[in-house]
C-alpha cells in the first residue's frame, strides 16, 4: 500500500492528533537490545549512541537524563515516503508560530514533537495550515 505523494492533498487531509502523555529524547549506550524494554516509539543509532523516543515516566522510572519534555502529534494522512514538501510546510508554519519542532517520518505516518507548553497551539497551527490548504484545492 503506497502513501500519499501530492502536496497540496497531504496537506489537506493531515488531520493532526495530539496523543495524551509526554515523551522525551534519551541518550544510551550501543546496545539496543537492553534498551528496548523501556518500550521506546522510535530509536535512531548514531556514532555516539543510541537515541531512544519514549514515555517521560519510562526515562524517569529507568534512571535516564533527557532533554525537553514533549508532546506527539501524528498527522493522519498516510504519507509516502517520497512525497516533497510534507516535512517543510510543516515545521515552516510551526516555525512561523515560534514553536519547535522535531519530525519523525515512519512508513505510514509522520510524527511531530512539539515543547509540551506549545502542544495545543502547534495543533492550531497545523489545522489552519490544513484549512487553508483544503480551501485552495
């Protein structure tokens, strides 16, 4: 099942979600498998170690430093992992309304950490951005 490719209809049926709970970035030592019962939603291995995306209370309960707490939106559009312009329109409307933005694509969805505090107002931002796309279609 391939995703959605066309800009102005990604954008147009992007339908955000916030999810309930706050997640933060963690960093650990290469060994992946001891980290994984922690549960985190996403992870990413770099040269100085592994990145783990999870539940704040997960990284508090597992003794781990992390950086800003923060909130998950997920656009609802199943996106294509070639699609142009999703990422950027995006994080340039939230970057217009001040608010920080940490994007994660996964294969059928892209996901979006926002700063806890901004979380509501992100959510605003990206639903006139849709409004105002579904509008010009």
């Amino acid at each position: 099942m391939s995703g959605e490719t066309d800009l102005q209809r990604l954008l147009a049926e992007m339908e955000p979600v916030l999810h309930d709970g706050e997640y933060v970035y963690c960093t650990v030592e290469s060994r992946a498998a001891a980290w994984f019962a922690l549960e985190p939603i996403g992870t990413f291995r770099e040269s100085e170690g592994i990145t783990l995306i999870l539940e704040q209370a997960r990284a508090e309960a597992a003794g781990l430093s992390y950086g800003p707490v923060l909130r998950l939106i997920t656009l609802g559009v199943h996106s294509a992992l070639e699609a142009v312009g999703l990422t950027a329109a995006v994080s340039g409307a939230l970057t217009q309304a001040g608010i920080s933005a940490n994007v994660v694509a996964a294969y059928y969805h892209d996901h979006i950490f926002v700063p806890a505090a901004d979380a509501e107002r992100a959510v605003q931002v990206l639903r006139a951005l849709s409004h105002g796309n579904a509008s010009a279609r």
